[in-house]
C-alpha cells in the first residue's frame, strides 16, 4: 500500500526501534510508496511513512532494495555532500562516506553483508539517518 509521507520534525527526529518478521507488511508499504515515488527519490525509511522501525529501501538500478535493521559496520573515504529529502523542503549539507559495508536483514529476514560505494552508498546513509533520527 502506498502510504503518505510523512513531514513531522518531531516525529522523524526520534529514533527507530529494530523490526521483527512481525514488520513485514511495512517492507512492503515502503517499496510500495517508494516506488510511487521514482520522479523524485531513489531512497526511503519507514519513518517516512510514519513507522519507527529500522527498515530502508533503495532504488539501484530497476531494483528496489529493502534493507532490515541496517548496520554500517565499516566506512572510508569522508566527503561533504548536498542532499534533498521527501520529508524536508531545501538542500542541506552533509558528511557522507565513499565506501562504506553494511550488514542487514533481507526481506525474507536473512543475514546480508555487502559493500557499496559512490550514490548507492550515499543513498543507504542518508535513509540510515533516518533510522537513528537524524535530520539533515
């Protein structure tokens, strides 16, 4: 199901809590509505769509990738970077990483690690501060 975007400051200021297989349907929701989506983003949270769990999902290529309870467990190459967001009006500045190596949960809950670089990567950290409820 498509859902709204949520634009509360308050509400996407607070952190997400992990999901469980009991989240399921929420996977489903944020592929759905990121997909309503393509015009404009490449990435989403579940707190974007009103729901405070650790789920993401990124557009690379004709894919659409949920990732569960994500998990940077390594990152090199810092640069500044200039984002937009869904949930926010504007451009703002942050610090973002090259390379970084994520370790998640697929849709079906099993164990993932991988290694992204360059936009991909960009897109996983931006929705992951999403997760830990930081606002760029």
């Amino acid at each position: 199901m498509i859902r709204p975007i949520m634009r509360d400051m308050l509400f996407l200021s607070q952190p997400s809590q992990a999901a469980t297989p009991a989240d399921q349907q929420v996977i489903t929701d944020l592929v759905d509505t990121l997909n309503a989506h393509l015009d404009g983003c490449v990435g989403m949270a579940a707190n974007m769509i009103g729901v405070k769990k650790r789920i993401i999902a990124v557009r690379m290529g004709q894919l659409t990738l949920p990732m569960v309870n994500p998990v940077i467990v390594r990152q090199s190459g810092p640069y500044e970077a200039e984002e937009g967001c869904l949930s926010l009006d504007g451009l703002r500045k942050c610090k973002r990483w090259q390379e970084i190596e994520v370790t998640f949960q697929d849709a079906a809950f099993l164990p993932r690690r991988q290694r992204y670089t360059g936009w991909i990567a960009q897109i996983i950290q931006h929705e992951m501060d999403h997760c830990n409820g930081v606002i760029i």
